[in-house]
C-alpha cells in the first residue's frame, strides 16, 4: 500500500489548492500544507475549486517547514523542480513518499533544491516552457506514483463492457 503525501510549500493561489484537495481526495493522499499561505482557507475560489471534496479531505497545517519536518521526520521526502536532474518516471518512490512542491511564483527555495539534489525529480517539458500549473504537476508526480504501485488502493475498472 502506498502512503502518498502531498506537501504545498507556502501555496499561493487558492484555485490550485483546491484543485490540488480533489486530486488528493481521488488518490487517497494526505495535503499538508506550509504556512504561510496566500490566500484564507475560507476562500470562495478555494472553496469552489475543491467542491464539495474538501470536508473529507485529511489535510494538516504546518506554521513552517520545520514543523512539518519535525512531525513527519519519517517517509522519502522527494523535492519537484525544473532545476532536478531526475526525470519523474526513472525516479524510485518509496511507499511512504512526501512529495514538496514550492509555491507557485518561485518554487522551491535555491537551498533546499541544493540540500537534496539526489531527492529532486523533474517533468519534462519543452525548453521554451517556464513552468507547468502547480495543480497539474501534482495530479502528474501523483499518478506516477501511484503507476510505479500498479495504483494499489484506487479504482481501476470502469463500468462499460470491454471492446
């Protein structure tokens, strides 16, 4: 069984949160959540971006990074980055994983990225792309977890017959 854990490093926009709580809602993942945040959790956009997902989500709230570390100091912690060397799909993920993803203007800070280089995986994407949507990277780096654990624990038949 996998324990995916999604770690929002001082998010931003409250439209990716949310969307990124349906994403963790539909993965069986936890969201943790650093603050400070840029937005208020009674946020209409936030609100609407995690319809009505959001009651059931398991999300947890962290003052810092030090904190979240010092009450989840167990599990891989992977760092996603343009920057990383390692592409996403070669990368091992434990089955306990954390994946860190930086807020949405600037990423992950310089330090931490140089800290855990041998932890950090990137997407590929074209040269001329700055940066993907922060909600669809983590629906990306989400699903090829799940796919390196034959998505164990999720639904993976659907309702019509086969062809």
């Amino acid at each position: 069984m996998v324990n995916l854990n999604i770690v929002l490093l001082e998010p931003e926009i409250p439209q990716n949160t949310g969307n990124i709580g349906r994403t963790c809602n539909a993965m069986g993942a936890v969201l943790h959540l650093v603050e400070p945040l840029g937005f208020s959790l009674e946020d209409k956009y936030l609100k609407r971006a995690g319809m009505d997902y959001w009651k059931e989500l398991n999300v947890k709230y962290y003052r810092d990074y030090g904190d979240f570390l010092a009450k989840n100091p167990r599990g891989q912690k992977v760092f996603i980055s343009k920057k990383a060397s390692h592409r996403c799909d070669t990368f091992c993920y434990e089955a306990t994983v954390y994946l860190v993803f930086g807020k949405e203007s600037v990423g992950l800070p310089e330090e931490m990225l140089q800290e855990n280089q041998a932890r950090c995986v990137r997407i590929p994407m074209s040269a001329n792309t700055r940066s993907l949507n922060l909600a669809n990277t983590v629906a990306i780096l989400s699903y090829e977890v799940m796919r390196q654990y034959a998505f164990t624990g999720l639904k993976t038949e659907g309702c019509l017959p086969p062809v």
